[in-house]
C-alpha cells in the first residue's frame, strides 16, 4: 500500500495530462483527417498560410489539391489546408440585425 502512495501523484499528473492535453490534440487530429477526405471540387478553403481560395481539382499522385485564386492555380498539400479557418470562411453569416 506504501508503494502506491509514492506513485499516486505520477498517476494522477498523468491522467490529468491525458485528459487534458492529449485527448484533445487526438480528437483535433481525427476532425482534421476527416476534413480533408471529405473536400470536394468547388469548395472555398483557406489554407494555414492564409491563402484563400476555392479547390479546382485533386492530385492523388501527391495528395494534394489544386486551389484557384485571383492570380491562378496553386498545388498545395492536403495538410496545409486549416479546418479552423475554412468553417469560419464557410459558415453562414451571423445576423446582425437585433
């Protein structure tokens, strides 16, 4: 019973880490998975970088997608895409009139 008194507060700094910065970061991480495998042609995206734009075409070849700006198209990542960033872009505009 003595042993596991010493180590009760390692566990309990654990299983505060766990649920408090681990989980979240695992949760983040499968939402930003799902996010880019259910992109489709035309939807408007805004990359980590900040580079608005609306996706013309996929490249399987290096998993990438082609986005259409003003200046023409660019080949980025999937990965560079900000899930945070396009549902702000995406979501229907608040109502301001009160």
């Amino acid at each position: 019973m003595d042993q596991i008194q010493q180590f009760l507060p390692f566990i309990l700094i654990f299983v505060v880490m766990y649920f408090f910065m681990i989980r979240p970061q695992m949760q983040k991480a499968k939402k930003e998975k799902k996010f880019a495998e259910d992109l489709k042609k035309g939807d408007r995206i805004v990359t980590k970088s900040g580079l608005h734009g609306k996706i013309f075409d996929f490249s399987e070849k290096h998993n990438a997608v082609i986005i259409e700006t003003g200046s023409g198209k660019l080949t980025y990542d999937k990965s560079a895409i900000s899930l945070d960033m396009s549902q702000k872009l995406n979501a229907p505009a608040a109502d301001t009139k009160k």
